[in-house]
C-alpha cells in the first residue's frame, strides 16, 4: 500500500473504475452508510480504493483515507465485507495520532467488487450515469438474516429479489439537479441503504479552441459529460480532448437538429467566430437547455443579442455573458475554472459566494 501523501489516483471515479474491471482487478467499495453531526460527506457517498494503493473519491478531507486503505487491503484478501465507526465530535478526539476535531461521526461499510459479483452495485451506477439513466441502487448495510448478508447489492436487473418496501423505494425518480438523498429502509431482519444515482451534467461545448481545453479537462475530471463542435477541422480534433464523451466537426448551421435530439443541461458558446457564434446563440435561443453562457465582453454579447432579433428575448434568464465567476481570472485555465464553477453553482441553485460571508461564526 502507498503512503498516505501518494493515495490519490487524480482521476474521475468512473474512469479509474473502468481501468481496473477492463483488467478484471478486483476493488473495494466504500459506502458512508450513516452521519451525525458536520461530515465531509453524507450517506450514499462513496469511494474505490484499489490493491496498489490507488483510490478515487474522498470520504473525508483525507483524514479518515489511510485507515480505509489498511481496511480495505484485509477485505480485499478475505472477501469478507466490513463495517468501520469514526466518531471525531470530541474536541479530545486523536485518531492515529491527528486531532481531526471535523465534529461528525461517520459509519463506512467496506465491500469487495470483482468479477465474481459483477463489481456491484457500482457497475450498474457507472452505466447509468454512463447512459443518463434515473436509477436506485440498494445495499445492506447491517443484517441479522443469513440471506441478506452485509454488503449484499441490488439494482434494476435483480431488485425483484430485494423485500417489497425496499423494491418501492428504488422506483422513486429523482428530479434532476434536485441534489438525491439516500434514505434507509429497515426490512426482514436488515437494514438497506436505497441510493439514487446523481447523473453527470451534460456540457455542450461550441468551440475547441485552444481555450476550451482546459474547461474540458475540469469538466471531465468531475465526470461531466462534454460535447465539443467546432466548424474548423483544425480545433475538431477529439486527440485535443480526451475526457471529452464527442468531439465533433460541425458548420454552426447544423447545430439546431443537434439540439432536437441531443440532451443538454448547459451550453457554453466560445467559438470567438462572430457569425459563428451569432448562429449558436439563434440556435440556443430555440432550444430549452437552461444554461447558455457566452465567453466575451458585454458590447460584444449586446452585439450579437442585436444581430439575432426578436430570438434574443428567449434567452431571457439563461444568458450568461461575460461568463463565469468573479474570481479575477486571466488566463485560460482560471477563466475554465470561473466557467464550470458558474455552470456548478447554477445546477445547484446556489449564488457561488463565498461561504464565510453566508455562515454565522
């Protein structure tokens, strides 16, 4: 196993994921099952963690990760699922010798995914978020029936098996955005922990610049979903943009039959091509993707609004532009960031402040 400072893997679950059942190694899953009181993360958060010291996803801000890790190597070698408390609400609390003083207590079951389950139930939650697929997924998380052993998994090919109430529970459709909550379901003898699955956001990119690389990179490393056209063959290169899900080349006129199949809960213009652009807004304007930012100055933004008439009023409350947040950004990297922060804020229906102005001390 890595030493703690070497545990983080820099890549999206979803990815790291692949890596490891295309090569049919097998990982541990950790599920936070229960929380009380200020934690990093809440029920139905989890993270992989591989043999070789590898992980994606954190549980804690890294306090909590280097004991899963020397956790997760026994389950790993017995196949035996297990349960881990940490209760750090105790200003006296030191765990392994580092007062966390986080204020929460946390509950973590820790089961082992390979090719003899199927690596469920995250393999089907990486394939509906894959697909853009509303699903639940269900694991027990304390049993006192032989038949529903700790760590036993259920998902839409085998919750027919799953007891009556806990089967209910994982056909509630989760509204979009609508931030998804686990829920807990007591049923013969064991305890179930129903989880929706949150889907990625699905970014429309029109322009691969330069520029748009690194939105992209940022994009893809929080598991979006990224689309990028562009009408120059020289920037439609998918090689520039490789966590990308389509790169594509596209004339600027074709965009309006892309918006009547495609399913998109952002668009982001910055072709830095006037018409080009002028032709994505008429097109945008059209569609009913609630998010539409536009890269540039605001004379430029007025320009282009002027140039497309009367559509310009229904991009009335979902045009941002200049885009992005305020945090002083110059180059392309922080203006990327500025943008998939303005974009997260706006899918969270949040104001993107700065919490030490919104939270009493």
């Amino acid at each position: 196993m890595n030493q703690p400072g070497l545990i983080h893997s820099g890549v999206a679950a979803d990815e790291f994921f692949r890596d490891y059942l295309d090569r049919g190694e097998p990982l541990v899953l950790a599920t936070v099952t229960r929380t009380l009181g200020s934690t990093y993360r809440k029920a139905g958060a989890q993270m992989l963690i591989a043999g070789d010291g590898r992980v994606a996803g954190l549980l804690s801000g890294g306090c909590l990760e280097a004991d899963l890790m020397e956790r997760a190597r026994i389950v790993l070698q017995t196949g035996e699922p297990a349960t881990v408390h940490y209760d750090t609400r105790s200003s006296d609390d030191v765990i392994w010798g580092i007062g966390l003083g986080c204020e929460g207590a946390m509950t973590i079951l820790l089961s082992r995914l390979d090719r003899g389950n199927d690596y469920q139930p995250f393999n089907f939650a990486a394939r509906c978020r894959f697909d853009q697929m509303d699903a639940h997924f269900a694991i027990v998380t304390e049993s006192r029936n032989p038949a529903l052993p700790l760590g036993t998994a259920f998902w839409s090919q085998n919750k027919h098996s799953a007891p009556d109430n806990v089967a209910t529970a994982m056909n509630v459709s989760t509204p979009r955005g609508a931030g998804p909550t686990s829920a807990t379901v007591v049923a013969d003898d064991a305890t179930f922990l129903v989880v929706p699955i949150e889907l990625p956001p699905r970014l429309l990119l029109l322009g691969a610049g330069p520029d748009a690389m690194p939105l992209v990179e940022i994009a893809g490393l929080m598991n979006w979903q990224v689309s990028v056209f562009d009408h120059r063959p020289a920037y439609a290169v998918a090689e520039r943009f490789p966590r990308a899900r389509r790169v594509a080349l596209m004339a600027a006129s074709e965009l309006p039959r892309e918006l009547e199949t495609g399913k998109y809960d952002a668009a982001v213009v910055m072709s830095h091509h006037l018409l080009s652009d002028q032709a994505y807004l008429a097109a945008l304007a059209d569609s009913s993707i609630p998010y539409v930012g536009l890269l540039g100055p605001a004379p430029r933004r007025i320009r282009l609004l002027h140039e497309i008439g009367d559509k310009a009023a229904r991009l009335s409350g979902r045009l941002y532009g200049p885009i992005g947040l305020d945090i002083g950004a110059r180059s392309p990297e922080t203006i990327a960031l500025a943008i998939v922060a303005e974009i997260q804020a706006f899918m969270a229906g949040r104001e993107g402040g700065s919490f030490s102005k919104t939270v009493a001390g």
